[in-house]
C-alpha cells in the first residue's frame, strides 16, 4: 500500500470536496475512503474506527464517535424484513413499521414522534427485503430521550383493529401512487417477479394489493411478537458520544428487556435460472422508452461471493458515470442513448442483481441502444478491461467515498445493513484492503462470470403505439 495519495487520487480528493457528489452507493464510498487519509499499514486501523459490544439480552451495540457537531443518530435495525412475511401475508412487515408509530400504553399514539420534534429531533423508518430500520436525529443530549421512546416500543406496542385498517389503507394508498400510477415502477415490480422463482426477494417490500387488504391486527401483532426482540436487533449510535457514554444508557434502556426465541429465518434457495426472460409494457403515460436488464448475481452472503468486489469494480467501468464505456460509446460517440448506466449492489442475505440500463435518446431506437450495449458486453467478455480501467474505478470509487466519511448517519446505515444480514464490524472496516487487492483478473472473471444471457431478465418500457 502506499504511504501517500497518487497525483490522480489527490485530484479526485479535492474534485470531492468541492463537489459534494451524490453518493453512487455506500458501498463504493466504503471501499476506498482510507486509502486517501491513512498510511501503510494503517488501513487496518479502519474507516469509522466503531466501538462495538453486547448487551447480556443479546442485542449487539455500536458506536461510531465523531465530534464535529453536537448531534447523534440512534438507529435500531431489526434482523427481518419484507423477504420473512409470512406466505400470503406479503407487506406485513412494512405495515408493521407504519402501526410502530401507534404508540405503547405510556406512550400514546403520535406522542413517540411529538416528543422527537419537541426536542427538534428529526425521524424516520424503513423497511428493506432483509431488515427494518427505525431511527432520530437528535441533540446529544436529548440520546436518553429517544433511546427511552425506542426501548418502550421495542416491548410495550400496543394496536387497535381501527389502527390497523387506517395504516392498511394508509400503505395501499401508497402502493397506488407509487407503484400503480407508475408504469416504470410497474414494470420494475413484474422484472423483479420475473427474476426469482423461488428466493423470495420476487414479492414486493410494500406487498401485493390482495394480500396488504386482508392483514389484520393478529398478523401484525403476530409478527411483531416473533421477530421484535432484543436479541434480533442491533442499536446504532453515531455522532459526539462515546462509547463510554452510550453504555450506561443501553443498559439502562434496552439491557433490561428480556431476550426471546426469535424464529431461524429460512429462506428457500434460488434455483439456477436456466433461460433467459424477456418482459415488454407499453403504456400512454410513458414518453420514451427505457431499457433494462438484470443478471442474477451473487451477493456477500449467497453464490459465488468471490466475485462480489470485482463486480461492484465492473459495474463502475461498464457503467459508473461519463468515463464508463456505456456512457462513452453511447450517449458521447454515437448518441444514441440519453442515459447508459450500470448498477450492482451486494449486500443481501441472498441473491443480488446486476443491472443495465439505456434510455435512447428522443426519436431514437430502443433496439440500436439494446444492439450497441450488448455488444459492449460481449466486447468486455472478450477482451477484458485493462489496469488503466481499474484505477479510474477505484479512484471514482475514492472520490465518492470522501463525502461519505462526513456523514455519520451513512456509517451507521452502512452498518447496520451489513451486521443486520449477518456480517461483522470487521467486514465493513477491512473493505478497503480488500478493494486494494482487486486485479484485472479477477474484474474480467467476474464479467465472463455474470453476463450470461441465461441469467438475465430483460424488461422494456415502450410509449403506446398511435392508433
């Protein structure tokens, strides 16, 4: 490793300063943050430097120090998500996540988020295929506050069937903006279904309509005695405290709630996908058409995981920004697309996707855009990319990841995601090292690895034909 920044990595530091790039993925920013800051051998020493222990209940505590301001994000992360409900109660567990606002019998309904703004808090939750998110930003010292709120509800939910009707209503509202009335999103829905015959990543987060309508109170009270416990959720504290002071208040707050048998999470595997799979939509609210395709790829914690790394390199060289070859060949040299990109993101409990994506320019042709990716895709199956390729993606990768050290909130993201599908602190600390060590070989592997036909859906998103 070397003991100071390259010219180019230098150039790539100050352009990220004075940028402030949107961040193409956490996982990219990771990946090379310490190579601009640390010296040889000190990469070891980690990006965020966390503190890390375990309350006698089982619940996993981080803290991720950082004194730059007086604030502090608390995040609980609970090891289940939309990819656990159960069979025919698809979206249980993000309904579970709107009725978590309800209130407890201390705590009322609205009183959890009365409190947080009172306090000039701010606060939000999410659910992902894998785990649910809960978290408030706060002064540091109103941490004690919210930690109180979070431990009560962590126990002490308390719902009505009137609650569970109005949030059921609330959630399929929400699926009919975002899903129903969005022909992208519509088609994206049918691709993902498309992808797994079995791995149930194939139902959507938010649920199916039919399945959403029919939950009730007992499915939701159901699910949130089984899987919210203290031994299934990792609590994250990142701002100006440390560690020494976040242990007192966990055990305080979360430490005495007792433990309980939380059910394996059994996921059915996903068999191989044996033949390619093409879907085509056409709808009068689209103006102009759009190209995608997915692989089914491996992830950290499914496949071949040796692949994951060179993978995410790859998806930055074919398509990361305006020096990618999809974005060069397309839309700079022939102008044929209006956008050209490539995405793959790893950290699942089971299989990931690697995706493309064109959008032709207005008047153009889907099918020149689709001939023209496809060709570069061969093209780097062939041939391979070179070592001047691999040190643009990282330095592209570092650039990003300076951003992402200035925001605590996206480390105890980065965190929680990865401990909450079973990886460890030092999983996320020794990325860089490991990106480091990524060769040609191993990016070129990965490609003639991932872009089989077989394993690809196809989706395209047509404007309806004129009568």
């Amino acid at each position: 490793m070397k003991t100071k920044p390259t010219r180019v990595v230098r150039a790539a530091v100050r352009r990220a300063w004075l940028a402030r790039p949107s961040l193409r993925g956490l996982a990219l920013a990771l990946a090379l943050l310490s190579l601009v800051v640390l010296p040889a051998g000190a990469a070891r020493a980690g990006l965020f430097n966390p503190a890390s222990f375990t309350l006698a209940n089982g619940m996993q505590v981080v803290v991720i120090s950082d004194h730059r301001a007086p604030v502090v994000t608390q995040m609980v992360w609970y090891k289940v998500g939309a990819a656990d409900d159960p069979r025919g109660k698809s979206g249980i567990a993000h309904v579970l996540e709107h009725l978590m606002f309800k209130g407890t019998e201390r705590f009322g309904a609205g009183v959890f988020s009365d409190i947080v703004a009172r306090n000039g808090g701010r606060e939000n939750a999410f659910t992902s295929t894998d785990y649910t998110g809960y978290f408030q930003t706060v002064a540091v010292e109103r941490l004690a506050t919210v930690m109180e709120l979070e431990a009560d509800r962590m126990i002490n939910l308390t719902l009505t069937e009137e609650q569970v009707r109005s949030e059921r209503e609330v959630v399929l509202e929400e699926r009919r903006s975002r899903v129903d009335n969005s022909p992208s999103s519509q088609l994206m829905e049918q691709m993902t279904a498309a992808q797994f015959l079995a791995y149930p990543y194939g139902q959507p987060v938010i649920g199916w309509e039919s399945e959403v309508s029919r939950l009730t109170l007992e499915d939701a009270l159901d699910f949130y005695r089984a899987h919210y416990a203290p031994n299934n959720a990792i609590l994250i504290i990142a701002g100006d405290v440390t560690v020494d002071q976040v242990r007192p208040l966990a055990e305080k707050y979360y430490g005495v709630i007792p433990a309980r048998d939380v059910p394996p999470r059994i996921r059915t595997d996903e068999p191989p996908q044996l033949v390619a799979r093409r879907l085509e939509m056409s709808h009068p609210r689209v103006p102009q058409p759009i190209w995608r395709r997915s692989y089914l790829a491996p992830s950290v914690m499914w496949g071949e995981s040796q692949h994951v790394l060179p993978l995410t390199v790859l998806a930055e060289i074919m398509g990361g920004g305006a020096t990618s070859r999809f974005y060069r060949s397309l839309v700079v040299e022939k102008k044929l697309a209006a956008q050209a990109s490539a995405f793959y993101g790893s950290s699942n409990l089971g299989p990931s996707r690697f995706f493309l994506v064109g959008v032709p320019v207005n008047d153009g042709s889907v099918e020149d855009v689709e001939a023209e990716l496809l060709a570069l895709i061969e093209r780097v199956v062939e041939d391979g990319i070179t070592e001047q390729e691999l040190e643009r993606a990282k330095n592209g990768m570092l650039a990003s990841a300076i951003y992402a050290r200035d925001n605590v909130q996206g480390a105890a993201r980065t965190f929680g995601a990865a401990l909450a599908i079973g990886r460890t602190v030092e999983d996320v600390e020794s990325w860089p090292d490991r990106v480091e060590a990524i060769t040609v070989e191993e990016v070129n592997a990965a490609a003639r690895y991932i872009f089989d036909s077989a394993k690809s859906v196809t989706a395209v998103l047509l404007p309806m034909p004129e009568s």
